[in-house]
C-alpha cells in the first residue's frame, strides 16, 4: 500500500538536526487505552439514578409558540420530569451577544421562549430513567404553534419586506460594517482590465464530528456547584457564555473533558444545551444524561458559514499581477449568533490570501436566517475567505488567458518577504508558497498534464488539473473581536501548562487543553522530556481538562489551530521554571555552586564537572514534598510544581483603521488535484491529488502528516457530497449519515503528501498551529473541475460545492454559468 | 393479552456468557454499553451508516445499534475489549498504533473488529479489499490512509514488537 501515501524527503529551509525527542514521530501515548476500548467518552460515564434527557424539537423553521402542555408526559412511570422556555426564561438571563445594535439585541436562551427560529430548535426537556422513555415520553409533550414565513436567503433577509427573526432587535442584520485598505480607487486606475464577478457561493456544511456532543451534568446543592463531565473543547469561553447566563460565578461550573470523539469547531457552542442541563440537574436534585443523536447534530448543532460573495471586482495589469480586489460580502449565521459576529472578521486573519494584493474594499453583512445556528467549523471563516481568493485567481486567469499555475506565481507572496505585512495589518511570519507549488505539481507529475489530457480523452474522459493554495492562520488575537465591537473587552489570548515533580520522581504535566485527536498527551511529552533530560515515557500527561483545579485561563481549550504554539509554549514555560527550581534544590543537596553548574539527565541532577556528585529526580521530588525540613531560606519558593500562563505579544488592534495583527503564525497548505469527468454524466473522479503542508518546525511528523489526511478528506467530502440544502420549508434535507454523504474509505483518493519546513520567528519551538487547514482540497477540485470542463464550452465554476449534477449542469448549459462574468477596461 | 416487553437472554459475550432479562426494544449496544459496561463500542449515528458500534457475532461482523439484543439469544459476541490478550495488544492495534491510524480514537474500536473480520476471513487482503472491508466504518479524522496501511501492515505481520 506504499503507492497511497508518498511523502517527498528533503525538507527545506530546515535549521540544524534537533536532538532529542522532538522532531521524531515517536509512538502516540494516547493509543494503548483507545485501540483497547478503554477511552473515556463522555458516554461513558455513568452515575447513580442519572436521569436521561431527550429535547422536544421544533418541526417548524419558524413559529410562534403559542402553548406547551408537558402534563401527559410528566405523568408516565419513570419520567423524572420536564423544562420549558418559560422556566429558562424565568431562571436565567440571554447568553451573552458579542455584537453591536441591532445583533445585541437578540435574546437568546437554552430552549426557545415564545418563537421558534429554526427547525430542530429545542423547545423542551423530558427527562426519565431510560433513554427510550425519554424519547417515548417526548412525544407526548404537546406544543402548539402558529407558523410563520421562513426566512432561508442571507441576501434576502436583509431586505426591507424580509420577516424578522428577532422582534427584539427588530432587523435580520447581526451585524454590518466595511473594510478600505490600500487605496482602492487608485489600484482602478492602475489597472489595466478589471475583471468583474456577479455571484460566488460558498455552501453550508459541517465537519459531523462521529461522536455526537453531550454531558453527564451533576448539581451539588452543598456547594451550588454543576459538574458537567462533557466534550465541550473550548470550556475557557465556555463558561463565559454559561456562568452568567446562570447568575452564578464562574467557579460554580466545573467542566471536565477526558476522550472527545472529534470536535472541528463543532463543540465550540454547546452552551445552549449544557445551561438546559444544570437547569434540570438541580431542579431535579438528580444527575442528568444527555447525548446529542445524530440526527440533531446535523439539523440542530452547528454549521459552517454559508457566505454569499457578490458584485465582485478584481483589477488587474496586463502582465497579470493583480491589484487587490472589491466585494460585498454576505454570511449566514442561521437563526442566532451563538459565536458570530466572529465569522465577520476571522476572514481578515487572511485578507489576501496568499497574494500580494494590496487594495481591499468589503462590504460585509451577516444576517440571521431560519436555519441552524452556525459557527466554527475546521477552517473556520478563513476558508470561506480563501475559497474567495482562489476562485478569483482562476477565473481571472480563465477570462484574461493567464497561466494557473504562472498566475499563482507572479501574485504570491515571496518567502523573501516575510515576515510580511498584509494591507490590514496582519503578519504573515514564514513560508514559500511557489516552493510549495512547485512540490505539489511534480507530486502529481504536471510535466506530463498534456500527454494525460490525451490520454483521458482517448476514453471518453476529460482530465482537469486543480491548485488550492491556503493559510492557515493560527493563535487568534481574540482583540479582533474590537474591531467588530469596539466595546467588547477581549484581547490577546493564553494558554496553561502545570509540571510537577512528585513524591516518588514521577513527572506529572497538566494541560488547560481539550485534544479531540490532536495528540497532546505525546506532543507535550516530547517537548517536557526534552528540556529535563528524560523520555516521553517518564512523562505522564493528564488526559483531558478539568476546571476545577485551576488548571486553565480564559481562553482555554483546543480549537483555531495554536496547540502547537500556544499549548506547547506554556509546557516549555512551566517545564523550564521547573528545570530551574531542580536545580536550585540540587546544587544546595549537593553543594555545587550553583544552579548553573547543574545538569539534568537521564532522570538525575548532576554536577557538569562531577559524575559522581547526581541526584536522583526521585530524591528531588521527595526532598521538597515529604522530607524538607533544614532546607535553607533561599529554596522557600521552590515547589517542584510549576504553572505558567503563556501570553503571545499582541497588540489591541487599530478599531479606526480595522487595522493589526489578528494571528500569530501561519502555515502553508498547497494542494494539487487532478480530476477526470466523465463527458456524458458529470461523474468525476479525482485520479492524483498532493497536500503539501508547511508548518514550521514539525515536532511530530506522523501527527502532523495525519492532520493534513483528514483535513483533505474534509474538503473533498465538502467539495463533492456534504451540504446542508434546506427545502422551502425550511427543513434540512439531509439530516442523516445516510442523507449527507462523508468519504467513505472507497471515495478517498490516493493522497499523496509532501511538506517543507519554514520555522515560525514568532514561536520559541519555531512550531505553528496547522490542524484545520484552509480548506484548500474545495478550491483545488473547483479549479480542477473548471480545468477540465474547458473544452465543453469554457464554463466557470463559481459555487464550493459541486456534485456530479452540478457538473452536468455546467457541461449542458456552459453560457448560464459565464453570464455573471466580464472582463472591462479600466476607468 | 399484555404484550411482552421483556424476554430472557442468555449471549457469550467475550468468552463470558451473561442471562439478562432485556427490555424488547433494547439496542445491543445499549446492552453492550449500559447492562454489561462494555462502552469500548461507540454510537456515531442513528442509522447503522457509521460503523462506531461494529462487534463480531456469530463469526460475522455487525453494526451493533441494528440488532436488538432479544435477538443474540444464544449467540457468541466479540467486542473491542476481547482483542488484546495476555496483556499484549492484538498485531491489528499495535499496526494502527504503529501507523497513527487513529487520532481522536471514536470510530476505532468498530473500525479494528471489521479489519478483524476482514482478516479472520482473508489473510492477504489487496487494498481494495481492505477499503471495501471497511467502507462500512465511518472515521473523520484521518481520511483513511493510515488504517488501510495499518489493516495492510497487520495482514503482513509487520508490526513494532
């Protein structure tokens, strides 16, 4: 099976050999209890006479609740009880609302109060002994609704006769507002041509984690305390949105996370769910269970951003270097803004995408339409943003005759100008983005795409070649969010490590984390054994986050690819103080002169100059925690216990100019897809693809090269058979795994890897976040695909999401999908 | 006449036979997971598409949440916690280990007992054989690549001691 996966050799730009553990893919501490079946999901916690919930869910997208009547459900042997929306109202405050008028005013709780604003929206709680009672029970809760017109269109919600969602906000808008850099009028009248796109369309789907979202939620009355043992993965702002919504302090909730099955963003908002179910924890004086089904992860949790991209204008040199570009943009962040407006500026982290484009002009609007709330999902708004970019560059070469691959050159940024400064203020600290592409194309042989194109056509076949060149943006500025609401008091971001030596030597290391797959455990092993002079092995790494013990900051959790940045950094910080303080307490043991003159190794403290003179960690730790007596003043503040916060240096962003640095680093992600369309049916298959990733310093390749697999495999599934389509009902079509097509083994291509190294300035490891991705297996197969359609008429792709009909749509009717495209003379 | 909610069962279950008195409309992966604590075997969808709760019966390999457990009376079932022994973990885990075949571990358990069946049945699966051995397992993490090289490399013995 060698021919699946070829990965080229020779890293580029690569700083001297590394020593030590990290930079080898060393065996996954994680594994032994998963390929066991000794995880811990969430699921998998029990409690004595926990009670299981089901929610009652709207079968309308949009109602008003006119009565609920849980009298017959309430009274079945075995049903513990209910929640309404009026309890919830009555009980807890709307969460809190990041935007500014009108988007703030919306009132959002955990079941629906009065209206209901999507189909799938949870409107009540039955709780009873079994899981099949709860659901059996659910029926019989009667609700009574008056249903009302849905509103379905981004675009359309914002016009005047639209209906409204939120009465209390009296508009559709959440949130509005426009982006000038550069100077665009002037990049017009340098411009030769200035190529013009009516529509772009970017679709809705989700990354459907497998394990579905869900806690055991118990309440203390002793202490007024919630214990949710859960998935949610970024419990930090987690409970922000939670505690006061609740009307407690945040040290009443306590999350605890071990084992997530996948997370993509898709974890991010649970707090709807989790605040319905401290309610009924407590008003029920009992544990209770609840775990999303699959069918209500699709209809009912969250979405990606679907964006609409209109009146689109790129001006151009007749040599083909672009000049920037102007768009009215406009997403849809379904019936409540659960992490929007967010997704209105996120997209900025990448404004040129990977293009020397220094004129912007965006006019974007975000509205709330009755479908499922959305919010991050892998690639979160970059990759709405750099699907942008890439169909621009490809219909712009399309239209001008421009080379794609020579198109791409002449406008990329060049690894010689990094660190490079985006017309918003972002820093783009590393990469080689040609290198990059030139390693993709020979991966899938382009030197021989002619001969290919021949030989595709001698069977009937039509043979495309496709570039999807990304970013991903990694350890957010959360002060961004200022430049969306100057008010919001958000800025910078963190992240926690703790490391102890124990009683008996053992290395303990906490994590403010939630890994749902990312391998923290082994990661942040290599980098601790590393600096103290000992293997992964000796490490032990807490699975999972608890609250409780202090161990996190406010924005904890594992999410918008930083693990590798700020997780990491806070294990070296808490790692080096510890290193520090063994050596202290070693050189006084030992009457060395000082802190300096000792070595860590192999487990000991030694003096350099002396083998004789070591000890042993397991005497450290013991010293300190059980035999301490004598020691002198100066060693009062060694602990052998180290937190450390790490903080990335970041400014408050520019709220005037909507100018500053938004992430910390940015890795590369190039890809190459060849396609082949059958010419009578549309069916295509992708016969060659490469992944090129660069993501600085890779301190566990294995883990790396298996993040750059899935985040394909999601982009490939997103670019052929995921979406969320709503009919005009407002009901979404596929709401199953059976309905919504992910890749199954047999639909994956070949992929075929191949990475460069370019190490980040901005981090100490030289390491950057890389998880999510750009999306960039979309933008490639959309290229490809217009590629190979070339012959039949020259139509131009200029939606995300192109099943097979879709692409026998463009094959009949080639005209319909050029109509919104013209090239014109500059002013 | 009442209707009969409930039956006896008696099912081996990991070289272990169990008689339970289940509820008729009880899933076996809920008895799996809820009466006998054996939550190795997950639940990823309501529609037997995703392949989390796969276990062998009989000799074949099932999607567990499409069985009622009233209807293994009488049968020999393996799940996940059978497959390693004497304290060593099976070629099949150990080559998913060894091949980063598994990231956040949910679709794994289902996914190595249908790799399990495949290899009970074909020793030296092609490639092919090993993704339509698997098409049934859903797993959103890895796109695949790695468990077909893992399934592959475990059919050959080339696994870390």
């Amino acid at each position: 099976m060698s021919e699946t996966t070829a990965t080229t050799a020779a890293p580029e730009q690569v700083e001297a050999p590394q020593k030590g553990f990290a930079g080898q893919s060393i065996p996954r501490k994680e594994d032994k209890r998963l390929v066991q079946g000794e995880g811990v999901f969430f699921d998998d916690v029990k409690r004595h006479g926990m009670g299981y919930v089901h929610f009652v869910r709207s079968p309308y997208a949009h109602a008003g609740i006119v009565s609920i009547d849980v009298s017959a459900a309430e009274a079945v042997e075995g049903v513990y009880g209910t929640l309404i929306g009026e309890e919830v109202a009555a009980q807890t405050d709307p969460f809190f609302e990041m935007s500014t008028p009108p988007g703030n005013e919306i009132r959002d709780y955990a079941l629906a109060v009065g209206k209901v604003r999507f189909a799938g929206e949870p409107v009540a709680a039955v709780v009873a002994e079994t899981r099949e009672l709860a659901r059996d029970a659910a029926e019989l809760v009667e609700v009574e609704y008056e249903p009302l017109e849905p509103v379905l269109d981004a675009v359309a919600a914002v016009e005047p006769d639209a209906a409204v969602l939120h009465d209390e906000a009296g508009s559709n808008v959440v949130w509005s507002g426009t982006f000038d850099w550069g100077d665009y009028d002037q990049a017009l009248a340098e411009a030769d041509r200035v190529v013009k796109i009516d529509r772009l369309y970017f679709h809705r789907f989700s990354s459907t984690p497998l394990e579905c979202a869900g806690a055991l939620v118990e309440y203390d009355r002793g202490t007024a305390q919630w214990t949710l043992h859960c998935n949610h993965q970024m419990p930090g702002i987690g409970i922000v949105w939670m505690a006061p919504a609740l009307r407690v302090g945040s040290d009443k909730l306590r999350i605890v996370t071990q084992d997530i099955g996948g997370g993509f963003g898709n974890k991010i908002t649970l707090h709807p769910y989790f605040v319905a179910l401290c309610l009924l924890a407590r008003k029920l004086n009992r544990p209770v269970q609840w775990t999303e089904w699959r069918t209500d992860q699709h209809t009912a949790n969250t979405h990606g951003n679907e964006r609409t991209f209109l009146d689109v204008e790129v001006p151009v040199k007749a040599d083909g270097t672009m000049l920037g570009y102007k768009v009215r943009a406009f997403d849809d962040a379904g019936a409540f803004p659960r992490y929007e407006p967010l997704g209105c500026i996120i997209w900025a982290q990448v404004t040129p995408g990977c293009y020397r484009w220094r004129h912007v002009r965006v006019d974007f609007t975000q509205a709330c339409t009755n479908k499922s709330p959305t919010a991050p999902n892998r690639g979160y708004s970059r990759m709405q943003q750099l699907w942008f970019t890439e169909r621009v560059i490809d219909l712009v070469a399309s239209e001008l005759g421009l080379d794609p691959v020579e198109v791409r050159k002449r406008n990329y940024i060049r690894s010689d100008e990094m660190p490079y400064e985006t017309p918003n203020g972002c820093v783009y600290d590393s990469g080689d983005y040609a290198r990059c592409l030139d390693i993709a194309l020979d991966l899938v042989g382009y030197e021989r795409l002619e001969e290919r194109r021949r030989d595709a056509e001698s069977r009937g076949k039509l043979l495309g070649l496709g570039i999807g060149s990304t970013l991903d943006s990694g350890t957010n500025n959360f002060g961004q969010s200022q430049l969306l609401n100057p008010e919001l008091q958000f800025s910078g971001n963190n992240e926690v490590a703790s490391v102890r030596l124990d009683i008996f030597g053992e290395i303990v290391v906490t994590l403010g984390t939630t890994p749902q797959g990312q391998s923290h455990e082994t990661v942040a092993a290599q980098v601790v054994a590393d600096l103290l002079g000992v293997t992964p092995d000796d490490v032990h790494v807490r699975a999972g986050h608890d609250s409780y013990w202090n161990s996190h900051a406010g924005f904890s959790g594992t999410y918008a690819s930083q693990f590798a940045v700020t997780g990491l950094e806070a294990v070296k910080g808490a790692t080096l103080a510890l290193a520090d303080q063994i050596r202290r307490l070693a050189a006084v043991i030992l009457g060395a002169e000082g802190p300096d003159s000792i070595e860590l190794a192999e487990g000991f403290a030694k003096v350099r100059d002396n083998p004789e003179a070591a000890l042993p960690f397991m005497a450290c730790g013991a010293i300190i925690n059980v035999n301490n007596a004598g020691l002198p003043p100066e060693l009062d503040d060694v602990t052998l216990n180290c937190r450390y916060v790490y903080r990335p240096p970041f400014q408050v962003p520019d709220t005037e100019r909507k100018f500053g640095n938004l992430t910390l680093t940015y890795a590369t992600q190039i890809h190459a897809c060849v396609v082949e369309v059958d010419r009578e049916t549309g069916v295509y298959e992708i016969v060659d693809y490469a992944a090129v990733d660069d993501c600085g310093t890779r301190i566990h390749p294995q883990i790396v090269e298996g993040q750059v697999h899935g985040a394909t495999a999601h982009a490939l599934g997103a670019a052929t058979f995921e979406t969320f389509p709503y009919d005009e009902n407002g009901m979404l079509q596929t709401s199953n795994f059976y309905d919504y097509h992910v890749p199954h083994a047999l639909d994956m291509p070949p992929l075929k890897t191949g990475y460069i190294e370019s190490p980040s300035p901005f981090s100490s490891l030289g390491t950057k976040g890389m998880g999510e991705g750009g999306g960039a297996g979309i933008h490639a197969v959309c290229a490809a695909l217009q590629d190979a359609l070339r012959p039949l008429g020259n139509p131009l792709v200029t939606e995300s999401h192109n099943p097979y009909h879709r692409v026998w749509e463009l094959m009949r009717d080639p005209e319909a999908s050029r109509a919104g495209v013209e090239v014109g003379a500059a002013r | 006449m009442e209707p009969v909610t409930s039956k006896r069962v008696a099912v081996t279950v990991n070289g272990a036979l169990h008689e339970r008195d289940v509820e008729a409309r009880r899933l076996l992966v809920h008895f799996l997971r809820d009466e006998l604590d054996l939550t190795g075997t997950h639940v990823g969808c309501d529609t037997g598409n995703c392949g989390a709760c796969t276990v062998i019966v009989d000799a074949k390999a099932v999607k567990s949440c499409m069985l009622l457990a009233v209807q293994v009376d009488g049968a020999t079932i393996e799940t996940i916690e059978s497959l390693a022994s004497d304290g060593g973990l099976h070629p099949l885990q150990q080559a998913f280990s060894d091949h980063h075949a598994l990231q956040c571990g949910y679709c794994t358990p289902g996914m190595l007992m249908s790799a399990k069946h495949l290899l009970d049945h074909n020793a030296e699966p092609t490639e092919n054989e090993i993704r339509r051995a698997i098409q049934g397992n859903i797993c959103r993490c890895t796109g695949y690549v790695n468990i077909v090289e893992a399934i592959a490399a475990a059919a050959k013995g080339e696994v870390s001691a």
